[in-house]
C-alpha cells in the first residue's frame, strides 16, 4: 500500500555563532500601525528611521535591492522566545517556521536556522496517515511535542490546540493548552479561527500561555469549507479576514498564521498588525513564513499546492538509498566483512 501523506493531497481531497540574516524591509516599518509602537528599520535603503533602541536593531545596511543584511544575534543559550520574534519583525527581519514531529527533525532544523517550530495537527496526515487533520489526539500530539522539545535547545516550540480541544470554549482551551505546556514542554499554543475563537484566546493570555492564530484556510473546517483547496478571503472576504486578525491582536496572540489567502491580502493584514504575520501560500509580504516540513524537503509526493517550494527531493533520495538496501541485501552483499563483527 501507497500511503501518500501529502499535505498537498490532503488540500484536494550551530545556533551560536551570530548570524546573517536576511529580511526585506517590512512594511509595517514604513507605516502607521493601530498600536503605534511599530519599530522603523534602521538601515534599509541607507535610511536611519525613528526606531526605538531595543537591542538587536539591524546594524548590516541594506544593499540595492533593498534586502536587509543584519547581523543581529539569535539567543544560544535559551530559548527564543515570543518577545525575540517580535523584535526581529521590529526590525525588518524575516524568519522561518517549519512543522516538526520528532527530535531527529527538530535537531536539524534549529541547527539550520529555523527559529520556530510547529508540532502541527498535520501530523495526522504527515506522521499517521490520516487524509486531514481531524482525527490526531491531544496524547498523540503531546507525544511528538516532547520529542521535538527535546530535540532543540533554542527553537520555539508551538503545539497546535487540535480539532475537538477547544472549540466548545475558553475552559477546553486552558485545560488542553495547559497540557501542551506541562506534559509536553511547549511554549506557546496555536488555534484556528478568528472573532469566534477569542474568548478561548483571552482565557490562555489571561494565564500566561502566549497564543498563535491562524486564519484563511482552516484545515479543521474541512467540512463546511467544502474541501481545503481554496483560497480564502478574496474579494470582500477579505475584510471579514482582517476583522478576524484585528480581532485576534487585539485579544493577545503573539502572532498570526495566514494560509492560503491572496498576496495583496497577506500584505493587508501585515501592515494592520503590529505582531508578526506567518504566511503559508500568503505571499512575499508577510513578517514570516511557515512549511510543512515534508512538502518544503520534497518527501511528499503528487500535486502540491502552487506555495510550496520544493528545496530538495527527498523522496527519490530516501527511495534510492531503500533500493539499493534491498537489493544488496537479496544479493547477500550486504552486510560484508567491512559491516559485520569479527
Ligand atoms: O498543522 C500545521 O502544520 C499547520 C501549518 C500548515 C500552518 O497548521
């Protein structure tokens, strides 16, 4: 049996040294935002703009095409925290998620730079095979939290709240996002859902649990959004959309996932808010971009969804390399004198 876990599929039926980081110039740093705390980049275009002085401002310049060259420092020695993105989006720099749900990824993907990690309800389909999100547990999900955990030293840890664990409200919410952070060693929890989820956001900020939205396409309305292929909010969907996100900041996530929505949208939505934007299949403006690891790494195989960028083919690499196993093992090649014990 084929198991094809693509999230595509699913959508039709050292740290330590200091960094070089690329960001472009954010938008939001050239204007007004609703908090009016938004921090301008120093540095972009030869301009020195009105920024606070928070540390970490960028010291690299901008080169011609107006892409920022900072050389700002990511914490070694701890965790990065939610306060660490915010100022990094404060200043113009763009940073990457990607899901995890182990500790061999999750190891690998720190050591490359990504500075925050999602353990998200895709693992239904990515780890368990499921065909969408609905069916993975808070216990399944806990599980692969605690590995990635382990995994990572300085990486941000998200455990995406799953289907059934508080839409019925704020007390669901706090008892399984409590869980994500006890049992499983997360830092911060994501939900889907705009001005109907806030009560439950409210209830996790109030006691501490810093909270990431994610709006446009929502996997787990899989059944009234009729398939998760499209794309959501446009047209005037679109300022039902922004609402959600305004709705959102304002009820105290830290940041806001936005999936699959137009690129004029994601810049929309970005320039509103003062904390960052995530965007998968959001466009280029967005503050930072999240994958599906497996989609990003080429292990998923089938049509993906028009966003993801294959960085690598590592299905046909993992396939070679199971094949030619195989073969020298019906061979009997495999394993010889070098690979066995005297
Ligand atoms: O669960 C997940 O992996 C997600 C991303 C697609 C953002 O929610």
């Amino acid at each position: 049996m084929m198991i094809v876990t693509c999230h595509s599929l699913w959508w039709s039926p050292k740290p330590g040294e200091p960094d070089v980081i690329m960001g472009v110039a954010n938008d939001k740093s050239r204007i007004g935002n609703p908090a009016g705390s938004r921090t301008r980049c120093r540095g972009f275009s030869g301009s020195e703009g009105a920024g606070d002085d928070r540390g970490g401002v960028n010291q690299g310049g901008g080169d011609q095409r107006g892409i920022l060259m900072s050389t700002a420092t990511w914490p070694d020695d701890r965790r990065i925290t939610i306060r660490d993105l915010q100022e990094a989006t404060d200043r113009g720099e763009r940073w990457s998620m990607l899901t995890s749900y182990d500790a061999i990824t999750a190891a690998v993907f720190e050591e490359a730079g990504v500075r925050a990690l999602l353990v998200g309800d895709t693992s239904a389909q990515m780890v368990l095979g499921h065909p969408d999100t609905l069916p993975v547990t808070m216990d399944q999900l806990i599980t692969m939290v605690q590995a990635v955990v382990r995994g990572t030293r300085t990486a941000l840890v998200v455990a995406d709240l799953p289907f059934g664990s508080y839409q019925s409200g704020p007390q669901a919410a706090l008892a399984n996002a409590v869980r994500h952070l006890k049992e499983g060693g997360a830092h911060a929890v994501k939900l889907e859902g705009g001005r109907r989820v806030v009560p439950q956001v409210q209830a996790l900020v109030g006691a501490g649990i810093p909270v990431m939205g994610h709006l446009g396409l929502t996997p787990q309305s899989v059944n009234v959004l009729g398939g998760v292929r499209r794309v959501q909010g446009r047209g005037e969907a679109g300022d039902e959309l922004l609402a959600d996100a305004r709705a959102l900041e304002r009820a105290g996530v830290f940041a806001v996932v936005l999936e699959s929505v137009p690129a004029e949208l994601g810049r929309r939505v970005s320039e509103a808010l003062r904390v960052p934007t995530v965007g998968i299949g959001a466009g280029p403006y967005c503050d930072a971009q999240i994958l599906v690891w497996q989609d990003m790494a080429g292990l998923t195989a089938g049509r993906l969804p028009r966003f993801v960028k294959r960085y690598a083919n590592l299905r046909d690499v993992l396939a070679a390399a199971a094949r030619r196993y195989a073969e020298e093992v019906a061979g009997q090649r495999y394993p010889d004198p070098d690979h066995s014990y005297a």
